[in-house]
C-alpha cells in the first residue's frame, strides 16, 4: 500500500459517507487563510467523532486542543438540544479563528472556547463531562487523562489522537517527548482499574496513525 492509495480510498469514504458542508469547507479555508497549521483531523475521522457522541447520547462534551474549531464543528453538532461543549486552546489566535468558525457553522452558543494552557483551565471546569476528544500536545496527554479522569463520570469516553506516530511509538528507546507521551499515556491507562480501552491504527490523508479509545467504569 503507498500513501496515494490511502489518500484516494479516504476521498472515496469523504464523498460517500462523509462529504463536506458549506460550514466545515469555510472552516479549513479559513484555518488556512490564517496561518494555522494543517493538523486539524480529516473529514472521515471528524465523523468519526461525530458518530461516537452521538452513539453515547453525550450530553456535555470537552475537547482539549481547539486549533480552529473544525473537530469542534463535528462534536458541536452531535450534541442534542441543550447539550453543550467547551473547547480548550492555548493560542489566542487559534481561538479567535475557532469561535469565528463555530458561530459560522451556528454553534456560537453550544460551544464555549477557553483559552489558555490546559492544565491550568482544567481544575475550573464542572464535571461531569460525557465525552472527551483529547488532540493537543502529545506530552501532555498523560496529565490530560488524569485531568480529564476527575471531570468523568462512570460510561465517559475519552478519545486521544495521533497516538501511533508513524509507528513510532513501539520505540521505548524515542528521544521524541510526544512519543514518550503517548507511551506514558498507555501507562497510565493500563495502571487505572477504572478504565478500559484500547488503540486503533489508521492510515488516510493524514498517514499513519491511530486513536486511543477509552472508556471510565
């Protein structure tokens, strides 16, 4: 398999399954437009995320990573009448452009963008969150779950991106801190006896990565 494989069946699924709107469309061009990096997740695996709120009925949702709100949009709209999300960014500028995207998309009042550094606007949310989409700096994660641990309630999913890198994470030996992040992270979760999860490998436009899927008891 080479990349061009995987990109061509991921455009395949996008026009199928998951084809893009006006809203999500303005929301990469603008992302663009504004200088922010091109690492917001793919249309396929956005509806991912999108399917798995909705399948969990989740109510409250917390994202750690906002980048310019493009997962956001995908979260935001599986909430049901009332429900709501918070959005954490460290950036400023990234959070300006997010809130911009989101009031596109009609989301203005479903989603709340916090900025600053997570770690520091996490102890002052309200739990209990329904559902977590973890996509920020990968050696924070470990400190993220345990944060997000304490705003869970038993049946909370938590969802961390990009925790295969390349296959590089089977290196103990890594000198890369996002590396030993994600392997911290799975640490972590195989030592708390409240959580089951597991990892998913994927390829696609975005290459080869993978999820981390977990679930609180």
């Amino acid at each position: 398999m080479t990349q061009k494989t995987w990109d061509d069946v991921d455009h395949y699924i996008v026009e199928t399954l998951a084809p893009p709107d006006a809203a999500l469309g303005l929301a990469v061009e603008a992302s663009r437009a504004a200088g922010l990096p091109d690492i917001a997740v793919s249309p396929a695996q956005g509806k991912l995320l999108h399917l798995l709120a909705r399948l969990m009925k989740a109510r409250r949702i917390l994202e750690i990573g906002t980048l310019g709100g493009y997962s956001a949009i995908w979260l935001g709209r599986a909430l049901p009448p009332g429900g709501k999300l918070v959005t954490l960014e460290y950036s400023p500028k990234h959070a300006e452009v997010a809130r911009a995207n989101l009031a596109r998309a009609g989301l203005a009042q479903v989603a709340k963008v916090k900025v600053g550094a997570a770690l520091d606007v996490l102890p002052s949310l309200e739990g209990p969150f329904d559902f977590f989409f973890i996509d920020a700096n990968k050696d924070g994660y470990p400190d993220y779950f345990c944060a997000c641990l304490g705003l869970a309630r038993p049946g909370s999913v938590m969802v961390f991106d990009n925790v295969v890198r390349d296959g590089a994470v089977i290196d103990a030996a890594s000198k890369d801190a996002m590396v030993q992040g994600v392997r911290r992270l799975n640490e972590a979760i195989a030592a708390e006896p409240r959580v089951s999860a597991t990892a998913i490998q994927t390829v696609g436009v975005k290459g080869y990565d993978g999820f981390c899927i977990a679930v609180v008891a």
